[in-house]
C-alpha cells in the first residue's frame, strides 16, 4: 500500500508491511463450531461476522493478523505501546545515534477547560485547529514553533556533544526532548487491532494518536470490510 | 500442504491453513533497532538470528504468525489450550452434535516407575510400544482396543438418546468420552509456535502432544528453516 | 469465605484463597495519573471507579487480584481455561488416578429451540428446570439420572481395569466421561475476573458455568462492592 | 517496607505497595496436581520449588503477586513497560503539569567498544565509573552534570512558557527530556516479576535498569526466599 504521512511534516508514516487473513477467513473459523467451512463470502456471512462482533463472540477475529511500519513521536508510541498485546520492535537509542527526526505540529492545541487531560480541536477527524484566548497569545503561538525548533536544535547539539566526548549513547540520549520521532514494527491481530482503534480513536484521545489509529482503521476498512463495518456499527 | 495424520487411525491431523512471513522478516524487525532492512537473507542474518534466539531477545520471532488446523483427542486439545498466548476457535458440542470421532490409539503405553507422571516408550520420534510385566497381562492389552471400542460405541449410544429424548446438547456431551476428537482452529506468533515445541516435544510430555509437537515443528522447519535451527540449537 | 457448594451435588465449590487489594486501591492506582492518593475511601472515589469502569479506563482494575479454588465439571473447566488472562493449575490426570468425582446434574434441560447452542431454563438465577415434549419423555427424564449413573460408574470401572492390566494413567483417563470433575486454582485480576462474569453470567451461556460465574460474583461484591457496582451498571 | 531510593539523587525509588501469597502458595499450587496441600513449608517442599522452576513448570509461580511504586526516568520506564504481562498505572503529562522531577546520573559512562548497545562499567552490583580515554575529556565529563543540569532548567523553563501562553499539556510535554521522572504502579505475578529480573538484570542490561530489577530482587527474596534461590540457580 502508498505510504501515508500523518502531521503534514513529511516525517511520521504508518504503512502496512505485511497482514494474514479476509473478512472469509473470520466466518471460517468461527464456523468451525459448526464444522462448517465456506468457499466465498456469501450475505448471511456479513451477517454473521456482525452478530459475532456485537455479541462479543471475537475469538474467531484473533485468526487474522496485521503488521505495520510506524514512524510517530515518542509521546505517542509510549501510548501504542500501552497495548500489551501487540508486539513491537523498535529503533533502538542505546545501539544507534543517527537518523533523529523530531516532530514540529502544524499547529498548536490549547487547553481544554473541562477535560483536564484534553485539548480543544474541531472533532475527531479534522485537523486541530489553534484556540487561544487573546490576539497577543496568539501572536505568541505563531511563535511557539521557532521556540521548538530551537529547543530541538539545541538538544540534539548537546546530544552530540555528549557523544563526541565518549558518554554513551544509552545515557546521551536523556537530553533528547519527547517530541523525537520513534521508528517500530508493530503487529496485532485484527481483534487487537480494532481494540486499539476503538480506544485511540475517540473524542478524548489525544490528537496525534488518533491519527494513527485513524491510518489504521483505513487499512483494516481495505483489507477487512465487513470487520470493519461490524466495528464501526458498534463503536459510538 | 499436504495434511498430515497424527496417530495412525486416519482421524486425527495438523494442518497449516496459512501463515505470515519468512526468516528475512526476523531480520529486519530486529534490525529495525538499528535502523537497518535487508532485501535477502544473507549469511551473516543467518547469524543474527540465532544470536537472538539464544540470547532472549525474541521480539523480532513475534512477527510472523502460523495458523493450524487440529483434530486431535480431547486430552491433547486441553493440554494446547492451557498455551494462554495462542487464538483457538473450536467445534462447539453445544452447537452440533454430528462428526463425532473418537481416538483409538495403535498401542497402550505401560506406566512408567520413576515419572509418576509418564508412560514408557522408546524415545521422543518413534511410536509408543507396549510394555508388559507378564505374559497374561499382553494378552489382556491386546484386548483393551477392543474394550476401548465397545466403550465409546455405548457412550455414544447413551448419548444419541439423550439427545432423542430431548435432553439439550451441552448436558448431554457429559457422556462422551475423553477420547473424543477436537476439531480447531489455533494461531500463534512463530515465538508462541516454538515456546509450545520447546515445553511439548520433550521425554516427560505424553506422547500425543509430542506428536502434533513435531508436526508443528515440521511445518516451522519448511517455513523458517534458520529461526527452527536457531531453536533446535538451543534447545537440549 | 465459607465454601460455597454449586450444582446440590455437594462436590463442585469455588472457595475464594486469597486476594489482594480493595476498592481503594483502584482509586489511588488511577489518581496516580494526577500524583495523589487517598487514605480512605470517599464519596467522590466511588464515582471515580464508575466513571472509569464506564468509559474503559480499566488499568486501574488490574492492581487487585483474586485467587479462587474451583472444583467443576470437566465442561466447565474447559470454558473457563479459555480465558487466557487467569493463571490455572489442575490436578493432573497423567499424575493421579484417585478422587475421581463425577457430576450428576440436579435436572436436565431441554434443548432450545431457536438458540442453537442454548438449552432452556428459567432465568439467570435460578435453577434450570426440566422442559420436556410430552409425559412419555417425562418418564424417560426421570430416568437419565440413573442411566447417567450406570454409564459413569462403567466408566470408572473399565478405568481401573485398565490401570490394574498396567495401561498408562495419561492413556486410560480417555475412558472418563466428560461430567469428570476438575480440581483446579485459578488466579486473576479484578479486571479479568469481572471479564469473565460478564462473559459467562449471561443468558446465552451454559447454566453450569453462569453459577461459577454468579459464585465469583458474589465474593467480587463482598470484597470490591464499588467495583462490583461499577460492573453491574454496565453490564446489561 | 522501607523506601528504596535508587540512582543516588533521592528522587528515584522502587516500593513494595502490596503482595500476595508466600513459598507454600507455589508448592500447594503445583501440588494440586497430585490433589495433595500442605500447611507448612517443609524441606521436599523447598526442593519441589526448585524443581518446577528448573523444568519449567512455572504456573504455580503465577498465583504469586507483587505490586511496586516505581519512580524512574523516563527512559527506564520506557524498557520497564516493553514487559506486557505487568499492569501500569502512570502520572499522565496530560492530566498534569507539577511535581516535575529529571534524572542527573551521578556519574556517566563511556560507550563500549565491542557491544554497540552498552556502556563500560564495573559490574552489575556496583555503581557505573567514568571510563574516558584522556584527561581532557576527563575534564569535560566533570561538567557534563552542569550542562545536562542547565540544559534541563531550560527544557522546564519552555514548557512553563508554553502552558502560560494556553498550550496544552499534552503538546507542551514534547519539549520536555528523557531523563524526565516517571512514576507508576507495577503489578505482575511472581513468574513475571523473575522474568524481568532475569531479562533485566543482566550484564547488557542499561545499568539505570538493572538498578530497578536488583531492588525488585532484594523484595522477592524476602517475601520469596526459596522461590529466589530456585530463580538464582537457574539464572547464570
């Protein structure tokens, strides 16, 4: 599948390497209760994976399995990686010190006032949008990227300082700031997948997850329609 | 691939129904730690990869997935159910009541003195062999197959009329025997594949799981031949 | 806890071991998102353990454990290993061959007519009641007890007979119906011990199992009362 | 328990919250099996421990819990939560902004020329040394403290700026680095809480973890002895 960019930096990705299994094989396994396999997706198939996902009967979704590429700054894979039953391999920073990638948002989220772990933006699948409360904040936001950069800059610059003077890597790398870019392998299968999705994809998640879970939600909806449709038919 | 039957009586089988990836993708999620990706498994990811193995770092074992097909007897299905790590979807003797098969094995195993737990045979690849303290005794054996039928063939009975009798499916399983054949489906990570191998291929595992063991690790050995050396090395 | 006898037959029980933890705890594991921490349990703890059961934050619910003893037919205890969350240890076939117990069921249930795996009975609670077609079958009904009964006892001798002639207990044992009794240890967290009863204390489960579920419910509401709450709010 | 604190700076620590169970719970768990429980741990008791760790037999080791207080950086946290059997409850930078606290390691460690991953230092018990390879990087190591120092009041410094100017937490946190303090609830069962001491307390192990698994160590033995004994003679 094309490679899809999330933040509009050109930097983050979520790309599908590789996945096992059709929307055939979940009614086929769970099928086997019955003893019965079919051939070809028929009507009273969807039926059945629909009913199987509304009763929570989501064994028979475990038998298909996704893996992606994810490139996403380090606040949020800390969050991916809260789902322990997914498996991930990482770029790690004790073995290797090049390729650091940072993320800059396009724009900046402002506090939300009743949700103290929320910010403001125009709903789920939009981009967030700046909410500040006077023109001179404002006029500091539009500021509050070259503040960024520059912390960035000057990180790595100490970063590499470190490295240059013979400390380790595993300790240098605690200069860097949150907003690093991780690079990892991720791989689930399509019940834990759409788990995610369904807790990251949510009016209260943060903005930058659900983006991710949003990408993978377009890849389960290609390969896994009638899954799909079963999620989103049961996800308010 | 071909089907495989277990046990000798045409009934039982470990099939591989489809699977995700090959050695090179172990590779290249453990060189994702360094940033790195190969087009082709070379000697020295050869190397790599068994470096991992038999140094514990088996994330990178956790992106390719198998699934089976199993028909085995219901105290082999209950011993791979308590693997908490893989997908089962199986045939409900609540739902149907039709296909029912029972194992009976080519040879009775003699129980072992020092392993409260085992039964004696020849070594961990061949078929079990009868072991008899007398005379008398080998007589009885070669009549147990007869009375191991003759007990299933009553079970059965029993049950068929519990069921004309209106007594509902789910209660009237309780009457069938333990030597009756699970039909399942069951889906793994390759390091959840091998982990089962190690703990069920060994002298002190009954001799039933032993064999879809080997079978499992047949199928592994044709898919991953590197990661199944990197196991069979280290496994004693 | 006192031992709580299931099924009238005096044998099968689920005894609460031990646990660890209370509904506070599951409070101060959740505000340690906002780095505080209560030394009692107030008025506004309990509306944050509803609101974090309703809306899926369900981290905190893992910090208490339970640990249960359970003793239930071999059916039963196969529906309850698939839950792989809980840890189980068993009293094992292959190693002894004594304490066999077998379950007679206080009365037989029809089989459903529109639930293909169902059968029918009066309610969640109560105890299930014998629905027959007609007064001949009733006659028979009365009966199955006692052919019940015989086929058990049958079985348990030909088990005998076989571990006498020197058969293997892991060969024998496939002789032995499925109303064989499991004796086993089965430890969870809070969280999945409430997954479990919402999965199996439902109208569409086996009778049997819903009175294992309805035994660990109670001992949830005596230790984790606002959780349990919490619980049966959701649960419809 | 008394407080640990680790890492020298009197801000990191590792504490026993809560536990479940003793030695005697493992061998009554094992010896379900054989139907049999004891009030007491005795000496085969002790031996039976042993064995069942060394054969892998670890189930019983999982009706055993443990429940820490961690407070480490964050990129420990970051290792510590790769382990997927554990339960966490963390401090969200989401819900809020104070008690922010940074790692200055009291000495720093040069990279190690043979393993691309690791430091140089004198062993897993004792406290990393500076290794440099001349006098005037000597130097500079003296006042690497200062700058990580200066470098992390500047880090706050913007992050206040930023919430001052309305941006919210969960964006502003990215300017904040990776020697950043985490603190969270850990809960896993005995057989997990070993794992990650025999995965991370071991010579390739970062020293900032190893630190944590020894002091999680010297908890197991304590409230485990013979558990720990059995884990020690397996772990080389």
């Amino acid at each position: 599948m094309s490679k899809n960019f999330l933040y509009n930096d050109n930097i983050g990705f979520c790309d599908l390497l590789d996945y096992m299994g059709e929307d055939l094989d979940i009614v086929n396994s769970a099928r086997v209760s019955f003893d019965v396999s079919h051939a070809k997706l028929e009507d009273r198939d969807e039926k059945l994976i629909k009913y199987l996902y509304r009763n929570k009967h989501t064994s028979p979704f475990e038998h298909c399995t996704m893996k992606f590429a994810c490139k996403v700054p380090l606040f949020v894979a800390r969050q991916h990686m809260r789902h322990r039953t997914w498996s991930y391999n990482e770029v790690s920073r004790r073995y290797t010190d090049v390729n650091l990638e940072f993320y800059t948002p396009r724009e900046f989220r402002a506090q939300a006032k009743t949700n103290r772990q929320a910010s403001i933006h125009d709903g789920m699948l939009t981009n967030p949008v700046v909410k500040t409360t006077s023109g001179s904040t404002q006029d500091w936001i539009t500021r509050a990227d070259e503040a960024l950069l520059s912390h960035t800059r000057k990180s790595v610059k100490l970063y590499n300082t470190f490295l240059e003077k013979g400390i380790c890597r595993e300790q240098a790398r605690m200069v860097l700031p949150q907003n690093m870019y991780c690079h990892y392998i991720a791989t689930a299968n399509l019940l834990n997948v759409l788990k995610f999705i369904g807790l990251r994809n949510k009016p209260d998640a943060q903005w930058e997850i659900k983006v991710l879970a949003e990408q993978m939600g377009a890849f389960v909806q290609e390969l896994f329609p009638t899954a799909w449709e079963a999620f989103t038919e049961n996800t308010k």
